[in-house]
C-alpha cells in the first residue's frame, strides 16, 4: 500500500442511516414519475379515443389542433374552436372580396387588455340587454340572455365596455354543416384571448338539444369545456353542432349583413369553407344597452 493510500472509515451511524434514507427517497421519487408518465400517456390515449368516437357518433368533423410545425387536419364540418389559427392555402386571398353595402373599415386598431380573472358579476340577471356590432358591412343587433347566461353575458357586457371588440376583425366564416361568422379576437388568429376563462352554461337549452344551433344563435367558441374567453360566433344558417358552446343570445337585426358576408366565401385557409372571410368584416365598435 502506497504511503498516503488509507482504507476509508465507514460513515457514523448516523450517517450512514441518513444516506440510505435520501436513496430510497430518491428511488420512489422516480417511481412516482415513472408511474405519472405512464398514467400521463394513457390519458392521452383515453382522451384522443374518447374525441373519436365522440365525432364519430354526432357525425360532426372537427380539424385537429396542431403546432405551427405540424400539418392541419381537415374534415366537413370543422367547430368553432377558440384556438383555430388559420393557415395560408393557394386561392382567393382574404378579405378581397368588395360586397355592396361593406365600406373601409373606421380607422383604429385593436386593444391589448389582459384580465387575471374573469369580472365580478355586474349585470342583472333579470334585466334586458342589446348589443349592437357596428360592423364595416353594417350593424347586427343581439338580444343577450343574462337570465340564461349570466357569466357569459357578464363577460361580454364587460368587455365592450372596456372597447375590447372595437376594431376586431371577424376572422374565420365556415360554410357547409358548420354556417358561421366567429369574432371577438384582437389578434385576428383565432387564439386570442382576453387573459381570463370561464365555465360553460346553458347547454341544455331547448334550441340545441338535438344537435343543431339554429340561424340567428349567438354562442361562445371555445378550446374545450370551460374554456371561454371573448370569441363568439354568429350562426347565418342552422349548423350541427354537439351542445358544447354556450348560447347566450340571438340576432334580432342584420341578418342580411351576415347572409351577404357568408355569400362572398372564405379563403378556404382552413379547408373548404373554412377560413378567413373574402370581404373583409370589422366591428368598428361594439355596444350593450341595458333595458
């Protein structure tokens, strides 16, 4: 043995009993996580089965939400998802068509506010509301349900008063099985969003009970259950769709404005008859009267 070569001590038993508890904690903590990867993938699996078979049964196509890196995936009749970025195609390019009665849009561009938290409850669930979107192509007037749907009326109330549509494009019109006009992001991509979520509601409402929002529905998009934020869409023609967006009001004025907008087409960005309206469509300013 060389001169400065030493057996080792053992640890005092203290030690050496520490030492062997912080390995087995280290052992069950990556037991834990090999058990949570597990349980993470076959959640995935569960969930993108359940969506299947749920699209499958209601006969309604829905294009998959991807990352800017992967492919879009598109079927008949895509939903009115909250997150649905649409995605430059070859043909008409957006906002090229010139509809009688559409005009430049009034100069101004959209806010930026972000919310935490959804806003305290202000509205009287009781009351009467009208929202008036003065749109480019003309306005279109909506009876809002607060008794219904109080959250969401609340929401939509709030953020027009804080001028949060003013100036919002309305950036994706469908057509086919899904016939609808979808506003209410700033950003004009379709993922969007004022900062804050809230709960779905009125999903078991009469009108939509047996699959289809009828012409004239005012719902909420959104990227899954409870999720809302400040998309909405307009519905011009009866569209299948599962009960799954909340229905918080109907048009009562300017339906002409939505049928002449739905006739000049989409870009078809997302797929045929799914993408960016032809002729332009801004809510140069978005209103709620009480009463």
């Amino acid at each position: 043995m060389a001169p400065n070569d030493r057996p080792s001590k053992p640890l005092p038993k203290d030690k050496e009993k520490r030492r062997r508890e912080l390995e087995r904690l280290r052992l069950e903590r990556q037991a834990r996580n090999r058990a949570q990867a597990v349980r993470r993938a076959r959640q995935r699996t569960a969930v993108i089965g359940a969506v299947v078979i749920v699209l499958a049964g209601a006969g309604v196509g829905a294009w998959a939400m991807t990352s800017k890196s992967d492919k879009k995936t598109t079927a008949a009749a895509p939903t009115p998802t909250a997150s649905a970025t649409a995605s430059a195609s070859a043909g008409p390019k957006a906002g090229s068509a010139h509809v009688a009665g559409c005009t430049t849009p009034a100069a101004g561009t959209p806010g930026s506010k972000q919310w935490k938290t959804e806003p305290a409850m202000t509205i009287t669930t009781t009351a009467a509301y009208t929202a008036t979107l003065d749109t480019n192509c003309g306005p279109v007037t909506l009876k809002l349900d607060a008794a219904n749907a109080p959250h969401t009326v609340n929401s939509f109330v709030f953020l027009a008063g804080q001028h949060y549509f003013d100036h919002v494009s309305c950036h994706r019109l469908t057509s086919g099985g899904l016939n609808v006009l979808q506003c209410g992001d700033p950003t004009g991509t379709g993922s969007g969003s004022p900062g804050y979520t809230f709960k779905d509601e009125n999903l078991t409402a009469p009108a939509i009970k047996g699959g289809t929002y009828p012409a004239g529905t005012v719902a909420m998009a959104n990227s899954g259950p409870n999720t809302n934020g400040s998309q909405f869409f307009l519905v011009y023609k009866d569209s299948q769709l599962p009960a799954n967006y909340t229905p918080f009001g109907t048009v009562t004025g300017g339906m002409d404005v939505l049928t002449k907008i739905a006739a000049a087409g989409s870009d078809n960005a997302n797929g045929t008859g799914d993408g960016h309206p032809l002729q332009t469509v801004v809510m140069n300013t978005v209103s709620v009267k009480k009463g």
